[in-house]
C-alpha cells in the first residue's frame, strides 16, 4: 500500500492538473477573447480577394523551377595568395532534364558553380555557355528524376500596365515574390561588355541583388522576361527594374543549348564616325544622317562586296579621326542614323541573309551593295 502511496498521488495531479486546464478553456478562455473581441475591431470572416488568389497560385507553381546559384571566384590579396569568394544570384529551370538559364554576370569568371532548388537539394552545375551580349548564361545539372521546369510566354504581346510577378533570392533570401507593373518597354540598355541589348523591359517590381537572373512572370505565370539589372543610386531597389525579353532569352539558350555559343552574323567592318548634320556640312557631304566605314576586314562579306575603308587621318580635339570611307546611308531600307542603330539592325539578321546597303562614296555617288552575311568569328 506504501509503494502505491505515491503512485495514486502522482495520478491524482495529473488529473487535477488536465481538469483545471479544462475548466480554463471551456469557461475562462471564451470569457477573456470574448472581452479582447470587445476591445479590438477584429474580421473573422475575411477572405482573399481573387487577385490574391491568383498571386498565390502563380508563386507555388513558378517557384519550384526558380533556383538559388551560388558562384565561387577566386581573389588574390596583396600577396598575391587565392581568396575565394562567394556570390550568389537566381535562375530559372528550362527544361525536366536541367538546363538551367540565369545572367552572365552571375556566373562569370566563376570556378565553381551550386545549383540549390526550393527542396534545398544541391547540384553542381557545369556552364555550357554564357553570352556577355545579352547578358544570359546557360547552365546544366544532372538529376535523377524530371525537374520542374518553367513555362516560356511570348514578350512579343506586352502592355505597358499589365501585372508582372518577379521571384529570386535577393540578398540571399530564398524564393522571395514581388509584384509590380510592366512601367516601360523597348528600353535599351548597356550589357556588361559595353554591347547593347534592345527590347528591354522595364519595371517596377522589387528586383535587389540576388535576384539576377530569376523570372519576370505575367498574370498566367509565364515566363516573359531574365531580371538582369536596376537602376539605383545605392545599389538597392529605386523602383526600376530591367529584364532581358523572354523571346530573346529563347533564342539565347537555343543557340547555347546547340552551339555553346551564340550565333551572330558578320559583315566585317568597324566604324570611323556618325554623320550628324553638323559633321556632314563640316565635311562638305550631301547628307545628313549616316556612319562612315573605317576599316573593311580582308575576305569579309563587306570586303567580298567592295565596301571601302577609310584612307585619310585628321586630327580634331587631338583626336585622330579616320576619314574617306564610304558612308553606310541604309541598311535594307532602314535608314542609319547612329552606331548604335546600324549594330542594331545588324544584330536583328543571320548568317545567311542578304543584306541591302545604299552607301555614298566619295561625297557623290549613291550605290546600292548587297552583301550575304556570314558567322561572327569567335576570334571578333
């Protein structure tokens, strides 16, 4: 009877101790929220409104295929001796086998690069290609089993207004979702090599850094845009935001995919200067709007076309300048008012394609060139 003494006791508080957290709830709690309900404005019956809906459902089926890369570049400190160091930014699943697209800045001179998904499962991850012109890089990892993968929309149908979703990993935070609007579009904007990239979008959802090279989604959770860079006076989020055209991102990839380079076309020549209507009355020209060719690459396509370089130098502002060569007026039509116009429509074409000059020569004779574009060498 002594041993089951303390037994019984020990019973008997247990008991005590569930009846008194019983009554506690039953009559003391209801009577202290019923009184906190008295006091505070409170909404027991609030719902999500279809938009909000709709947001959640575009986030838990886009975020799985929106991937975390972290990069390792090595430094060297002042005695000379290796430091590495981390980086980190987004990507996003192209396809169930694990092609993998992010920014080319996220991934550039890295020595080794670490694919983590939303499970938090870690691949390495080889580069099959990158592309400093658009800015885009193309990376590969091997799983086991069919990864998620994101859906490609088409940008060529965008509205400045129409809602946009961006997911990534700013500042290391894993699969954040911002929303915003489309604010502009046909931005044009320096890529890191000094190349420009046209057709850019721009908005105003929150893109920091860590969110390179994460998807810009549309309302359907389509994939219309790479999250590449902002513009910002402190390095953080200042309300505009670009992102790489999903349709050039394809193209991209494509070429990436299949090449481990990005195909462009070739005429072969560089640039001496802009005709603007001041230039053309200093040099005496009948024109107004133009680029004069400098220098004409020997067995080039603008070379097999007999486009002439330049030939005479003259100095202004203690610069050089390079003078005589004939002056690309047109291309196709299309009329060439600067350097950035004439690498545009350039860039626009293939290998392949012929391309339709109207040039001036000489101050006086308009001609007419047509010249089949060949492959960019990878040496130019």
């Amino acid at each position: 009877m002594k041993v089951l003494r303390p037994l019984i006791t020990a019973i008997l508080a247990v008991a005590l101790l569930f009846s008194s957290l019983w009554v506690y709830d039953r009559f003391l709690s209801p009577t202290r929220n019923r009184e906190q309900d008295e006091v505070f404005a409170q909404n027991k019956t609030s719902r999500l409104t279809p938009q909000e809906e709709s947001t959640i459902k575009i986030y838990h089926a886009a975020s799985p295929a929106v991937v975390n890369i972290t990069s390792m570049i090595l430094n060297y400190d002042f005695f000379h001796n290796p430091v590495p160091t981390q980086g980190t930014g987004s990507g996003v699943i192209l396809t169930k086998d694990g092609y993998v697209l992010t920014n080319n800045h996220v991934v550039e001179g890295a020595k080794s690069l670490t694919v983590t998904l939303l499970d938090q499962k870690s691949y390495k991850a080889l580069l099959v290609g990158r592309d400093s012109g658009s800015d885009l890089a193309l990376l590969k990892i091997n799983s086991l089993s069919p990864l998620p993968c994101i859906v490609l929309g088409d940008s060529s149908n965008l509205e400045v207004g129409q809602s946009v979703y961006a997911i990534g990993n700013p500042f290391g935070l894993t699969s954040t979702l911002t929303t915003g609007v489309i604010s502009s579009l046909n931005r044009t904007l320096r890529a890191p090599n000094g190349m420009l990239m046209e057709n850019i979008i721009q908005t105003d959802a929150a893109i920091n850094p860590g969110n390179s090279g994460g998807p810009l989604l549309n309302s359907s959770g389509d994939l219309i845009g790479i999250n590449t860079a902002i513009f910002s006076p402190t390095g953080s989020f200042a309300g505009i935001g670009f992102a790489v055209p999903a349709n050039r991102a394809k193209t991209v990839a494509y070429d990436l995919m299949h090449f481990g380079k990005v195909i462009r076309p070739y005429l072969g020549t560089t640039l001496s200067l802009e005709i603007s209507p001041r230039v053309a009355k200093v040099l005496n020209l009948p024109i107004k709007h133009g680029i004069m060719v400098n220098e004409v690459y020997p067995n080039s396509p603008a070379a097999d076309a007999g486009i002439k370089g330049s030939h005479q130098k003259v100095y202004a502002d203690g610069q050089e300048i390079n003078l005589g060569g004939d002056i690309i007026l047109e291309m196709d039509k299309h009329p060439i008012n600067s350097a950035d116009g004439f690498i545009s429509y350039l860039e626009s074409r293939s290998p392949g394609d012929k391309l339709n000059l109207t040039i001036l020569r000489d101050k006086s004779k308009i001609m007419h060139v047509t010249v089949e574009l060949k492959e960019r060498p990878e040496n130019l």
